[in-house]
C-alpha cells in the first residue's frame, strides 16, 4: 500500500475525519502505520473509543480500496494529499484541511491565489448579474474564482471566469461520481476542459447529504484568499461559509442590494459588522494590495458609453444581430448561427463593456 492508497482509506472510513487522522499520525508517524496498528493501540489514541477503534482496525473487512481506485480512474481524477506539492497551500494551512482533494482537471500554483464569491441559491437578477461580473473581473485580473457549483450565485461566479478564459475551482459535496446539483454538470464539464479543476474531499461515489455541504463550505472558506458574499438572506447556507473565512482569518467583502429586498439582508447585515462594500473587483484587490490590470475593471469611459469600442468575433456578430430592438436569447442563437454557449459568453462580454443589457426573460437590448 502506498502512502497515497493509505490516505485514501483513511478518507473512505465513515466518521475518522481529519482532525483524528492527526492524531493517529501524532501516534503511529504515518497513515500506513496506523492502519496497521491493533485495536488497543488505537483506542488510546485521543477521541479514539472501542467503536472507532474497532473500525479502522478492522478496515479491510469494509472498506473495498480497489473499488474506489478504479473509480477514481473512470472518471478522469486524480488525488492529492496534504503532503503533496499541488495540494493547496492556503488550504494546508487551516485547522482541519481534507485529508485528501480528488481533482477533476487540472490545479496551478496560481490557483492559491484565490478569491471566494458565494452567496444564495436562489439568486435575483441582480444578483446573478453581479456575481457574473465580479467572477469575469477577478478572472481576468488573474485570480482564481472559487466557489461551490451550487446553482445561483456559485454558477454565476464561475461562468463569469469561464467567459473571461480565467481559473475558476468548483468545490463539490458529493462525490465526482454522484455530481449534484446536475444542472450544473456542462459547467463542470467546461471549468474541467481547461478553465480549472472541480475538486471534492468525498469518494466517488458519495451522495450528497446536509452535512457534506458545510463541509465542502469549510474547503471554499480555507482556500480563499478572501471571501465576497454577492447576495444572500437573512439565513443562508453561504454565510457559514462567510463565517468559516472568518474563523480562518480571511478578508470578508459583501455586495449591497436593494434595501427593500429580503434577498440582500445577509449581505447589509455584513457590511454593518464590519465587511467590506464591494461594487467590482477592485475594491477587493485594491484593499489586499493586489494589481489589477486596467481591462479587468469591466471596460472604461469608452466602453461605458459605447463609441469607439472595437468589437472582434462572436461580439462583434451578436451586437451587430441584436440592433436596436429587444431580441430573446434563443432568436438571438438561431439569428446569428452560433452555438447556445458562445452566444452566452459573448453577451456576457459585451454586458461587462455596457453595451448590452439583459432583461427579464433573457431579453437582451443594446445599452443607452
């Protein structure tokens, strides 16, 4: 058994955690010795009992490390401890990091320079609106996107860094082989074909459940750099991971809203205790003293007001298709003969210059 494979089963025995796995390496000096070690030996160990002790050292009458070893092989990943070297930095650092990241796609050092943008579910206009223009900003000003590929504001910030050929990281709580939520499965697909890496700390084939989701939260909060909440309620599920980057010591940043709307309530609470009001990208990077080029600030004067912008490509065919009248999205696929995605990626584009608007619907209009 490799060092790696010990790791592994480790991670595959229900309710150990990395906080025991510590422990266990405290004891016996590596994962290996552990699983060797005899019931007595481990239920000496700190937050050890008979229960738990009996489970690891009985492992190999339920825990089947061959099956999980081809799974991981059938769908495309592969796996980093914390010893590794392409095991986030930022990540190793705090109190209870995965013992270990299955990674579809590929992970860069660049990526420890990460930015978090979290918020609700079910997100308003606004709020996919500006989740979508922060995470091409950030993006594009060479910063990694993270955020859980839940639906909402989570998709809205990775899309946003996909269209502006960014890193974006996808954080899942399930397993590669039980991706959830569905919907969000092309997303996947498209951060994982070269944009980044979907990343989970679950075997394959784990199904979702209420405690893997702040779970998968705490890996969003400890691999940011700092941590932006575009648009939240009162009580929402993005706040803990808000509270976590606290806890880690991470820069908090929030987005207001209408101040009528229940919807932005969470971000208004954060900004009164103390987050930081956000409107772009950077207001983040210039507080954490990071350089943001001028192109990623979402185009300038002249792209603000429209004249004189030069437009290439895809932009240049879907502003020239949609004129001066409101057209929806699929006329505007099957007017301009390009695929469903790159007309979304080019209307994105040219929304972050101010020349096109969307309207309910996915009714789209120029800008002015």
């Amino acid at each position: 058994m490799t060092r790696r494979e010990a790791y592994l089963t480790l991670n595959l025995i229900s309710g150990i955690g990395p906080v025991r796995v510590r422990r266990l390496l405290e004891a016996f000096g590596s994962p290996e010795a552990a699983l060797r070690a005899r019931r007595g030996a481990l239920a000496r160990v700190e937050g050890f009992g008979p229960e738990m002790a009996q489970r690891v050292a009985d492992w190999e009458a339920h825990i089947d490390l061959s099956r999980e070893l081809r799974r991981i092989r059938e769908v495309g990943a592969q796996v980093l401890t914390a010893e590794d070297a392409g095991y986030p930095a930022t990540l190793r650092e705090v109190f209870d990091p995965p013992l270990v990241l299955y990674v579809w796609g590929r992970l860069e050092a660049r990526d420890d320079r990460g930015i978090a943008v979290v918020g609700s579910r079910r997100a308003t206009h606004y709020g996919v609106q500006c989740a979508r223009r922060l995470g091409f900003q950030l993006a594009q000003s060479g910063v990694t996107v993270l955020s859980g590929l839940a639906l909402g504001i989570d998709a809205s910030a990775h899309e946003g860094a996909v269209a502006a050929r960014g890193r974006t990281v996808g954080v899942l709580g399930s397993g590669l082989g039980k991706f959830w939520p569905p919907a969000n499965k092309a997303l996947a697909d498209r951060i994982a074909d070269g944009h980044g890496a979907v990343v989970t700390e679950f075997p394959v084939d784990y199904n979702p459940d209420k405690q893997s989701f702040p779970l998968r939260n705490r890996i969003v909060a400890g691999w940011s750099q700092a941590v932006v909440c575009v648009e939240a309620p009162a009580r929402s599920g993005a706040l803990i991971t808000v509270n976590q980057a606290a806890d880690y010591g991470r820069p908090i940043y929030a987005v207001p809203g209408p101040i009528d709307r229940p919807t932005s309530e969470g971000c208004h609470r954060l900004i009164q205790n103390g987050a930081r009001l956000v409107m772009a990208a950077a207001d983040i990077l210039d507080d954490l003293g990071w350089l943001i080029p001028p192109e990623a600030d979402g185009g300038g004067e002249e792209a603000r007001g429209g004249a004189g912008v030069a437009l290439a490509g895809d932009e240049h065919r879907l502003f020239e298709v949609l004129g001066h009248d409101e057209r929806a999205f699929d006329d505007l696929v099957a007017a301009s003969g390009l695929a469903a995605a790159a007309v979304t990626v080019a209307l994105m584009k040219l929304e972050l210059k101010g020349l096109v608007r969307q309207r309910p619907g996915r009714h789209y209009r120029r800008a002015g």
